[in-house]
C-alpha cells in the first residue's frame, strides 16, 4: 500500500511539473537546469514517443534525477498533437525542440515507430 500511495505520488508530481514547465515556457519540453555535480556544464536531451512504455512520464524523472543528483543540464522533448497542443504519446509525426539537440553532449531517446517529417529527423541524424 505505502509504495503504490509513492509511486502514485511520484507520478503526480511529475505530471505537476510537466504541466507547470509547459504553462511558463508556452513551449512543448521540460527544462532542468544542472546543479552541482560530475556533468556540470554538460548537456543531455531526452526525447519521449511511444505509446506503450509511457516514456512521457518516466524520462521527466530521470531529467530531473540526473539535473538534481548528478548536474546535468536536461531538457525533455514529447510528441505533441498539432491540433490543441496536448502531449500524446500516439502522435507519430511531431516531436518539436528537436534543434536542443544542436548543443547537446548526449540524447536519450526512448522512441517507437516515428514518422518525423525530414526537417525533425535532420536534427536526430546529426
């Protein structure tokens, strides 16, 4: 009982900060600065899209647990439905903030059968 009450818990606050990051930011990902830690100044974009293992909601704890504990700057990218710019994970062809990937060390990406238009892709081919 307590560790579903946690993870119940957990998965709130993280859809509490997904929808606080997007309300201030009119922008689709989630920001975490780096603190202190061994990747200081080092940058990690994390790109969610599938619709079976909700990697919309575990890559936000792991941006924030590697921004947190570990300094990393993080950014988290989602597919976003065009038509009322929700996140939904069953959108295939639309994951915007893919240019992040131009200044970062590393990408994490946690992705199944996408259909990015050539103009997306070119950043992830890069």
């Amino acid at each position: 009982m307590v560790m579903k009450r946690s993870l119940a818990s957990l998965l709130l606050l993280t859809l509490i900060t997904v929808t606080a990051g997007l309300a201030a930011s009119n922008d689709p990902l989630i920001v975490y600065e780096g603190e202190s830690g061994p990747g200081s100044k080092k940058r990690i974009v994390l790109i969610a899209g599938d619709e079976e293992y909700r990697s919309e909601e575990a890559l936000p704890q792991l941006g924030r647990i590697l921004s947190r504990h570990h300094g990393f700057h993080c950014t988290v990218l989602f597919p976003i439905d065009s038509k009322d710019g929700t996140i939904n994970a069953n959108i295939q062809d639309n994951i915007p903030g893919l240019a992040a990937l131009q200044s970062a060390d590393m990408m994490i990406i946690f992705t199944r059968f996408r259909r990015l238009p050539d103009e997306q892709m070119a950043h992830i081919e890069a």
